[in-house]
C-alpha cells in the first residue's frame, strides 16, 4: 500500500497567522495518525511562514509515524534537520523567495552540492528523497548522487489531468520504470487530490508515499479532517 503523508504546512500557516497556537500544529499531526495518516510532511521555509524550525523536534516527539522534512539544503536546513533526524530529508529546490514548489531538482548542474548534501544526511542515517521531473537523465543524476527515493513533482500531471489522463501520466509512468531499475524508491507530491491520487497510483509500478497537503487541508473545510484523511487512504488502496 502507498503511504500518506500529511503535510501540515497550511496547518502552520494558519497558525502563525494569528499568533497563537491555534490550531495546535502537533495535536493536529497526532489526529492525522489517529486518523490513519502513516506520516506527517512539514516544510520549513527561510522565512518561516508555514512550518518553523522550532518546531521540528516537538513534532517528531509528538508522532509515531514517519516525520518527512522537506526543504532547500542550505547550511541553516541542514543543520536543523540532523539536529532533528527525521526519517526522512526530501530535498526540494526552492528559492527563498517561491510561494510553493514549481520544479525539480537539475541534478546534473548540482551535482556536487546534491552529493555532499545526501551523503551528509545519509551519515545521520537519514533516508533522502529528491523533488525530480519525469526525465530520465535527471532521475540518473539523483541515483548517482545517491539519493534513496525521488519524488515525482506532479504539478504538470495534475494540470493536464482533466483533459487528457493517459497524456499527463505519460512522463511519469514510463520514468518510474527507469526510476525503479535504478534502485531509487518512489514518492509524489504536489498538487494530488481526490480527483487524481487513484489514477496516479493505478497507473504507476510503485508507488511508495505521497505526500499532499494544501488539497487535503481545502477538502477537510468540508469534509472533516478524519473522514477526508480517510477518503484520501481510500484512493490508495
């Protein structure tokens, strides 16, 4: 079965908007588990607008599940994170200045800093993912560089879903063969929903964890944070 990881960064967001702790981001992170979530994403950003850094040991003492950290490696990230050690590092190459993720990593022209980067925190005994587009030569770059996982960004799967499926899944599923054969475990994120996840899961030869947030977090104003958490593990089965 695919995991599902929560990412609480809205969670955050709308925390630090007044404030306060409400809503409390580590009751929060525990109701996902209880809920079924097999694992929380956060994603602390240079200006701390979501998650923060202090907030980082206090989640991965408040859960049971798997903690995913995901963010630009400079040295401040990387500092927190082993400090921290989470089960998992997904490597994402923002600028400071994005709202959110829109691509991945080049990991042909930063080659040597993704090299460094993974084998520092695989030292920590940190499993690394890499925020990747469906190309073969950069999903190549990340198994060299060592990575354990890549994660498909599936921003553009995601826009072209309603008007063609078989075209938006194309790029991933044939990249997640050549992925698979070179040893890298499979995630996805971004921009997954109730309307896509099934498709992209049925579609795909493995498929190890997704990790979604903002469409959860806008679903579970409706639904209910359970039954929508629920809903979503539906899809992956």
């Amino acid at each position: 079965m695919t995991r599902l990881s929560v990412n609480l960064n809205k969670i955050a967001l709308i925390r630090n908007s007044r404030g306060s702790n409400l809503p409390d981001l580590f009751q929060v992170a525990q109701d996902c588990e209880r809920f079924g979530a097999q694992g929380i994403t956060v994603h602390p950003r240079p200006d701390e607008r979501h998650c923060k850094f202090s907030d980082l040991q206090p989640l991965k003492n408040s859960i049971t599940s798997e903690l995913n950290i995901e963010g630009y490696p400079d040295d401040h990230f990387m500092a927190q994170v082993i400090k921290v050690k989470p089960h998992q590092c997904t490597l994402v190459p923002d600028d400071p200045k994005q709202i959110t993720s829109d691509h991945g990593w080049d990991t042909l022209k930063h080659a040597d800093l993704l090299k460094e980067r993974i084998a520092e925190l695989k030292n920590n005994d940190i499993r690394v993912s890499i925020f990747i587009d469906p190309d073969r030569e950069l999903i190549e770059g990340a198994a060299k560089a060592g990575a354990d996982r890549i994660e498909f960004y599936t921003g553009p799967y995601a826009k072209e879903y309603p008007k063609n499926p078989e075209h938006a899944i194309h790029e991933i599923r044939e990249t997640c063969i050549y992925a698979i054969a070179a040893g890298l475990g499979i995630n996805a994120g971004h921009d997954l929903n109730l309307a896509n996840l099934e498709y992209l899961k049925n579609n795909l030869a493995r498929l190890d964890e997704v990790s979604i947030g903002h469409a959860l977090i806008c679903d579970a104003l409706y639904y209910g944070l359970e039954n929508t958490i629920r809903l979503y593990l539906n899809k992956l089965q």
